[in-house]
C-alpha cells in the first residue's frame, strides 16, 4: 500500500485529538490495566511492577509509521532493558491478525520486545486495550507510546519516535517531574483542538479554491505549532501548490522537503510516488521523482519493496525500461507473501511494455 504525502500529514493534522471532556486518561495518571489477548514473543507481562518501567506502544502492522519506528524501539529496549525497562508492542486496530506472527518472526533481531495482540471486546471493533487506553487518553492515531513509570504513572504519551534516552534515563532513575510533564501535556491537547480546527479551516478552503483562506490558516497553523512541527506544514502547502497547479513552486518545496529528509526512507517513498501518481497532477517532475525515490532505496539500503517499486516506476515513465525492470525484480527478489506477487505482476507488466492494470 503506497501513503501519499498528505495523508501522513493530515493524519497527525486532522485526528489530534478527542473533546477533552471525553479524554479520561492522561499523563500523571496510574496506568491502565493490561488487557491482551496473547502475548506472541517475550515473557508475559501480568502487571506493572513497582521496580520496572515500561513503554506500551500501539502498533499495526499496515502502518508505515509504525514500522519505521520499531528499530528505534527495539534500540531503546536493548539499551536499557538490563536497567529496569520493558518494552510492550500492542498490536492494535489489526486488519488481519493472522499477519502479526508472520510480521514479527520476519523482523527477527530487528524486533526483539514483546509484542501482544488485543483482546476483543465484545462486538465492538476496537479492543480491550485500544479502548482503555488509546481512546481513553485520546489518541486516534498510530503509532502511539506510553511511558509507566515505577509507581505505574502514566509518565509521558507520544509519537515513539519522539521518546528520547534522556527522558527514558529519567524515569528510570526516578527523577523525572511527573507533574510537570502533566501541565505540559494538558497544555499540548489545548492547542491541538486549536490546530485541528485551523486544519479543518485549510481543507474548507482547499474544497472551496479559496487559495488565499488556505495560506491564512497554513499561517494560524504555523504560529500554533512548535517550531520543530512547523516543517509538517509544507506538505499541505505543497498539496495547495499542486491544486492551484503551480508546479514550479510545488516541486520546489518536493526538492526542500526531500533534501532536509535524507534519512527518511518512508517520506521519500511516499513524496515519490505522490508525484508519479497523483491524478491531480497534470505536470509530472518525473526526474525528480526519480532523485526522490533513489534517496529512499538508499535510506533503506535497498532492502524495501515498497521502495524499490517506486523507483522502478519513475524508470519506466521515464522510457528507461531496462533499469526499471531490473530494479522491479530487486523489489521481487527482497518481498514475499501477498506483495511479492503483486510486484511481479508489476514486473511481468513492465516487461511488456506497459503500466500494471489500475496504474495507467
């Protein structure tokens, strides 16, 4: 499955947050019980110890984001797993749990914490920990991270990939302000309900082509977030480029966004494929998709399909069918399951000359 740009960013834009009044859990609260169905790798865990702390992160594993944050999860819990830390991955929200197993035995060393999946919960589509603790405190999107210090407090609740050694170090020590973290917390979900309506505010505009009513809440949004979240904003102001077709800017900002991303395999992936397929684009920078796409085979030292098949399809578009057949069977020769297949039916397609069925 290829993610577009977009969606990335408004998926942290335009699922922020719940109405306070329905967030019932938050950070300087005791944790949540656990309530897992099975546990499929390490040690159960049956509750919060007094002398441990842990991270229970909420995962899937159709969730891009959520794969690119496992290594950084595995290298926290292999830092500091023989001082006290343990590191939970909850499957969550699973489209076919069948899935989880084969997933976590092909991750190998790559994933070695403990990974449970959800209990039912009765009819309901979500599970028993999806509820008490992801809807609880709010949290609409994955991949999710809670901090459970040594009194079982809900220390920290964030993107995993934003937990820190430092902070971790903290915890574990027993000196992290707890009490602080709750005030910053409290203050971070205000200002999400402002952004969310400010993003709501940009995609009105957009729907309308009121091209100036979406720079001035791009502008709200910008003054709203932190300064180290303000480059998400170029993505919906290269969505609007793309909408007013002035490609000339929009690749402009493709080029920026690429550039200062260099070790992020899945933006790129992502950035190139929007550029190669998105059917609101009537003027293709396929070269620059192809640089694009070239920066993320070597941020994933050629070993995602994914990426791969991007590349390959920039090649094509571009008449360079030989190279784009080889670097298709590349994406073949590192996939398997269900998207091995269809990456060789892209390849028997490319072979022949043409675009695979629902891709011209």
């Amino acid at each position: 499955m290829k993610w577009t740009v977009a969606a990335v960013a408004w998926a942290a834009a335009l699922t922020l947050s719940q109405a306070a009044e329905d967030i019932t859990l938050k950070v300087g609260d005791p944790a949540p019980k656990l309530q897992v169905a099975k546990w499929l790798q390490g040690e159960p865990v049956k509750g919060f110890e007094k002398d441990k702390t842990y991270i229970v992160e909420f995962w899937a594993t159709w969730c891009g984001p959520c794969r690119v944050s496992i290594p950084h999860l595995n290298e926290l819990h292999e830092k500091f797993k023989d001082k006290g830390l343990i590191v939970i991955g909850q499957d969550v929200w699973e489209r076919n749990e069948d899935e989880v197993p084969k997933f976590v035995q092909k991750m190998g060393e790559k994933m070695t914490y403990r990974v449970a999946l959800d209990a039912k919960n009765g009819d309901q589509d979500r599970g028993r920990m999806a509820e008490t603790w992801m809807q609880a405190a709010g949290q609409n999107g994955i991949p999710t991270a809670f901090v459970v210090d040594k009194k079982g407090t809900i220390a920290w609740i964030g993107h995993p990939m934003t937990l820190n050694e430092k902070l971790l170090e903290e915890v574990l020590a027993g000196t992290f302000d707890v009490k602080k973290a709750a005030a910053e917390f409290e203050e971070k979900e205000k200002s999400k309900t402002a952004l969310q309506t400010t993003f709501r505010d940009f995609s009105r505009a957009m729907s309308d082509k009121d091209w100036s009513a979406a720079e001035t809440a791009l502008k709200k949004a910008d003054e709203l977030l932190p300064e180290s979240q303000r480059k998400m904003l170029q993505m919906p102001r290269f969505n609007m480029l793309i909408a007013k077709k002035d490609y000339k800017a929009a690749y402009g900002i493709a080029r920026e966004v690429s550039e200062a991303s260099l070790d992020n395999a899945l933006l790129q992936n992502q950035l190139a494929w929007q550029i190669l397929t998105d059917k609101k684009i009537e003027e293709r920078d396929l070269a620059l998709a192809e640089t694009i796409a070239r920066r993320g085979v070597a941020a994933s030292k050629e070993k995602d399909s994914a990426i791969l098949d991007t590349l390959a399809r920039a090649l094509f578009d571009q008449g360079k069918k030989d190279e784009a057949i080889k670097t298709q069977q590349k994406a073949v020769d590192v996939s398997d399951g269900e998207a091995k297949e269809k990456l060789q039916s892209t390849l028997d397609s490319y072979k022949k000359g043409k675009l695979p069925s629902g891709q011209e």
